[in-house]
C-alpha cells in the first residue's frame, strides 16, 4: 500500500475480531504502522492448540510485524522494543492490558483509545455488557487520549447510535468498533492538523464497569422478565444465560419477555402455550425461551426441545 503525504508512523495494539476494522481503517487511509501489538497466543478447545488473535492473523496476513509481549508494565525490554519503532501515534482498540506511563509518553501525539460506549459513562471492561443490562437506549463509540486512569483520559470525539430493539453484546460491540473505524481515522487525522480541543470527562457523570464471571449469567427467576431478557442479550455469548433442569445446565441462547397469559405460576415454572410458546414464569412477567441448549446436547428451538421431555409444568432452577 503506498503511503500517503501525510500519513503518520503508528504503532496498532489490538486483540480480538472487532479490533481488526480499526486496523483496517487506518491502513486504508493510508498511515504506516510500524508494528502490531496483541496477545499472547492461547491454547484453546479440546486438542488445547495455540491460537492466533484475529488482529494478529490480519496483521500476518497484510505483511506487519507483529509483537506478543506477555506484558509491558514489567518488561523493560518490551518497552525498548518498542521505542526503536519511533511510532508517532499509539492506537489501541481492545489490547487487553494496561501500558505503563513510559508507552503512554512515547509517541509525540499519545496514545488514543477507541472505546465502545460514552465516555464518562461504562468505563472499564464490559461496557457493552453493561449498556444493555441497565437498559439504555443510546450509546456510543469514545475516542479519548489514554491516561494512567482506567478510561479516564479526555475525549477527542464521541459518536452516538441506538441500541437496537433484540441487539445482543457481541453484534452491537462489532458494530460499534465498525463506527469507531471510521471517527477513529478521522479523529487522528484531525488531531494530527490541530483541529481538536481535548475534553476533560465529566467525573459526575462517571460509571463504572467489571469483569463479567460465569456466575454473573445464572438466572435468578424471581427477578422481572423484562430484565431477564436483558441480561440474555448483554451476556451473549459471554457468560452466556443459564438455569438447571433435571440437575443439568439449560443454556438460554434466545429469550424475550412477554405477558404471556396463562403463563404464571411460582416463578421458574414452564408453561406450553397453544401454538408452541415456551414460557416461564419470572418475578414480573414471563420469559419466553426461544433456543436453549440442555447440558451435553446441542441446540435447539425451544419447541423442539419440549417434544419427548417433560418440560411443561417442570421448575427450572431448583
């Protein structure tokens, strides 16, 4: 690719799938980056094999060098490493670990950060997660300048969007990461010129996020319908929704809350309506399971799942 007049020497640091667009996005606008920063491969699945990150395979693929620190923030060397590449800009796009001051001081125009929600509001790790569990009904994509804080440097320019109706985390981070491509190149051309005033967050404003556990997906059927659903679509697929039948693990991959007359009954208890529904009763409401997956099986509608098995009038959870 050849590299335009005024392009700037970058170092990209990234890991997962959604990570790839906003490498993508700036080698297409034409920027030289000098090296790809991501994690360590991981072994992964049944055979335990060494995987590569999507960002890393990308990178591999369009000829980049790539680096796999295990970390920075207690590796000299590394560091080093990575100032012999000169970079006037740091990107980072979901790397996965803190850099230290020494990395965030290095290039001449800092280190800037996409990421997937309004900043002040959801810093930390799962704020895609997060937007959907409270409910909101917008969210955004942030580009700030990276302090030692955690998402807490000044904002170089936001980007609003809807949440959508049924959207689930994983769809809605990979289409925020896809807006932020683009304000992402746009925003570093116009840092570059010294057209942006940098922003100070609000700290009233401010909410914060946590890593998601497996725990965080066990449903609790006293708890409204409504925030059921909600929670089956921020924790897709991680951790995912799950309850008990029969002593094993019944996965909820799909589920919406409805009134669902003549569901009722103590909460946790399914209902087969006339024409196939599923429903169980929750706290407020009913939630209707769409595809669930028992322990061991595969997944299936949940009609299907109810053929052959004693599934209606059955609690779920104890």
């Amino acid at each position: 690719m050849q590299v335009k007049k005024d392009s700037l020497r970058l170092v990209f640091m990234g890991t997962p799938p959604f990570a790839v667009p906003p490498l993508r996005a700036l080698l297409e606008r034409g920027h030289e980056v000098a090296g790809v920063y991501t994690r360590p491969d991981r072994r992964a699945g049944r055979g335990r094999r060494l995987g590569q990150s999507a960002v890393k395979r990308f990178a591999l693929d369009r000829g980049l060098a790539v680096f796999q620190p295990a970390s920075l923030m207690r590796a000299p060397d590394a560091i080093s490493e990575m100032a012999s590449l000169a970079p006037e800009a740091i990107v980072v796009a979901a790397y996965g670990a803190f850099l230290p001051k020494e990395t965030l001081d290095l290039p001449r125009l800092g280190c800037l950060n996409i990421h997937p929600s309004l900043l002040p509001r959801w810093r930390g790790p799962s704020p895609v997660a997060s937007a959907i569990l409270e409910g909101d009904e917008i969210t955004g994509v942030s580009v700030i300048l990276l302090d030692e804080g955690v998402d807490t440097g000044p904002v170089l320019a936001r980007r609003h969007t809807d949440i959508l109706r049924a959207e689930k985390a994983d769809a809605l981070t990979h289409r925020l990461f896809s807006i932020g491509s683009a304000l992402l190149a746009d925003t570093l051309d116009d840092w570059n010129e010294g057209r942006i005033d940098p922003q100070a967050q609000d700290e009233s404003q401010a909410t914060s996020t946590r890593l998601l556990k497996r725990e965080d997906g066990r449903i609790d059927w006293t708890e409204p319908a409504a925030l059921l659903e909600r929670k089956a679509r921020a924790f897709h697929p991680w951790p995912g929704t799950f309850t008990t039948w029969r002593g094993k693990t019944l996965k909820i991959w799909e589920a919406r809350a409805v009134e669902a007359a003549g569901g009722g009954g103590a909460p946790g208890t399914v209902t087969r309506l006339g024409g196939g529904a599923v429903v169980v009763a929750a706290g407020a409401g009913s939630l209707e399971l769409i595809e669930v997956q028992i322990e061991g099986g595969v997944r299936l509608p949940a009609e299907d799942f109810c053929r052959g098995r004693d599934f209606a009038g059955s609690k779920l959870g104890s």
